[in-house]
C-alpha cells in the first residue's frame, strides 16, 4: 500500500446524519491516530474546530469505511454519534486554536483504516530538519462535489510549502500560527491531515520517501474580484471569489498539546490500571477452570494462580472499553 493510500486510509468524514431521511451530509474531514501509554495504543479522532463549530446539534457523526465482505453492501460505511462535549479543545477563542480531539475507538477487524501514530509519525524539529520552503506536502479528505454515497471517497491532494511560521497569519477567526501550503485546498478538507514528504539525498526517483505529519488543514484564502464575476445583465458589480491557491495548516504541536495534556495522560494511565485489574481477574478465573478440570473427582481445587505471565488479553476489546473513560474537562 503506497504512502497516499495509507493516508486516504487514515480519513473519516464529520458531519451530520439525518436518521429519519437515512442521510449523512459531510461537512469536513478528521483523520484517525493514535497514543501510545505503556503497552496499549489509545485511538483518537482529531479535526478542525471550527468543523464542529458549523454544527448546531449537541452531536458530532462520524462516517468510517468498513472492510469489504463485513458490510451487506460491496462496501459500505458506519456511521458513529459523538456528543460534542465529548471532544477536547483549547480554551476560549483569543487566541482561536482549530483543533479539537475525541478519544474513541473504531475495531480494526472490522473497518478499513489506518492510524497515524503519534509517537512516531509526526514531524519533530528538534529531530528532523527544518521545514523550508518549496518541500513536497500532501494532505487527503473530502471533496463535497464527490464524497461517496454509501461510502467515503477521499482525495488526495500534492503541493509545496509556500511560507513557513515566520508571523501569525490573519484569518476570519483571529491570528493564527500555521504553514503555508500550495495545495489548492477547497471546502471539505478542513481537518485533514498534511504530511511533508522527505527525499533521501541524491533522490533520482524510485527511493522510498519519509513522511511526517506536520498538522491539519485550517482552510484556503479566497480574493473578491469584480472582474471575475458573473453578470448576465452586465450591470451587477457583486464580486467573484477566487481560491488564491494557498491553504493554512495549523501544527501539528498543538494536536500534541491536547493529546498530551497532563489529565489526558492519567486518564490513559487510569484506564491501563482498569484493563490490568480486569485481565488479572480474567486470567485468575481461567486458571482456576483448568485446574479443577484436570482434577479427578471429588478432589478439592487448588487456589488460583496470582500471575499468568503468558496471558495476554485481546486488546481491541480492551481499547473498547479505555476509550469511554469518563473525560472531565
């Protein structure tokens, strides 16, 4: 699987469902990662703020492609509801920080993703070398004039770094810090997660590039032009927008500082303790079965064992159960 694969893999689609009509209407893009605490991977899915911004209801639906073979359709979708005091965001709006985080956990047996690690995936600066312009970006999500009926169809999306974080940039909600990126971004992928593409030196074509990712979109820039307006009686002067081209990617930083905030990581280490306790009991009371059956009869069972270390429990169903841990923001 090829590294825009991959990446189309990691997508899901937010937006709204209307359950009486049997519809979902998409309105953005989020991306599947990730968070390693000890031994057990917690996932997340992370969008743009603002995306959860444009809906008025008190619920976020989250539409993931499942396997083929899993669904009665050839391929098909479930659609998951989130209330949105369920996401983590920043506090406040000055400045306004578009990033917002759920935990939450989606079957890999069953659906058709892929998680970004946030342990190893993301570009570090203090690791990696700097950012310059003219690096090859991409980024994957949604495209509203084609998002699949039955199922997502995210699209992909190359271009270059065309300014790095020299200065805030001024958007409709403030001054934010970002990247600059060519990339032709339309509606649809704000949310979606951008990668920047390093070659090896010397690259000649045919040499696996690295990818990290460096954030996620915020949106494009429009310009109003009169001159590009429509008219049909040539007397209306309304203005025509034109997508300048250049879309803002907030960092990737501050999807860390969420996901890493002190009371996400002992909500984590609290659920780990959980998931321990009850695959000890688990494993205790499957240790006891056997030795009673391997008792003769009428002989009375000895005590169960106090530790199993070769018991391993299934840690999709353990994740399921990490995930809705109470959050308390």
């Amino acid at each position: 699987m090829d590294v825009a694969e991959r990446a189309r893999k990691s997508v899901v689609f937010i937006g709204i469902e209307d359950k009486q009509r049997g519809t979902f209407t998409p309105l953005g893009t989020g991306f599947l990662a990730v968070k390693r605490c000890r031994d057990i991977q917690f996932q997340h899915v992370i969008t743009a703020r603002h995306v959860l911004d444009m809906i008025a209801a008190d619920n976020v639906s989250i539409r993931v492609n499942v396997k083929e073979g899993v669904s009665l359709q050839e391929k098909g979708s479930d659609i998951a509801t989130v209330p949105k005091n369920g996401w983590y965001m920043f506090p406040g709006t000055d400045p306004y920080i578009d990033v917002a985080v759920c935990p939450m956990m989606f079957a890999q047996h069953h659906y058709d993703i892929v998680h970004i690690d946030l342990d190893t995936d993301v570009y570090d600066g203090t690791k990696h070398r700097p950012l310059e312009v003219g690096d090859e970006v991409f980024t994957t999500g949604l495209f509203t004039s084609h998002h699949g009926e039955a199922h997502n169809i995210p699209i992909a999306r190359f271009g270059n770094i065309a300014a790095t974080m020299d200065e805030p940039v001024l958007t409709e909600y403030g001054d934010m810090h970002g990247y600059l990126i060519e990339v032709k971004s339309l509606a649809g992928l704000s949310g979606s997660p951008v990668f920047v593409r390093f070659h090896a030196p010397g690259y000649l074509g045919g040499v696996p590039a690295v990818n990290f990712l460096i954030g996620l979109m915020h949106g494009h820039f429009l310009v109003e032009n009169p001159e590009d307006a429509i008219s049909p009686s040539g007397k209306d002067r309304t203005t025509g927008q034109i997508n300048t081209g250049i879309g803002l990617v907030i960092p990737a930083q501050f999807i860390l500082d969420l996901v890493n905030h002190p009371d996400r990581e002992a909500e984590r280490e609290a659920a780990v303790e959980r998931i321990r306790k009850r695959s000890k009991v688990r494993a205790d009371a499957a240790i006891a079965r056997v030795a009673a059956a391997a008792l003769p009869a009428g002989e009375p069972s000895s005590p169960a064992s106090d530790a199993n270390p070769k018991h391993r429990e299934d840690f999709d169903s353990l994740l399921g159960r990490a995930a809705t841990a109470k959050k308390d923001d």
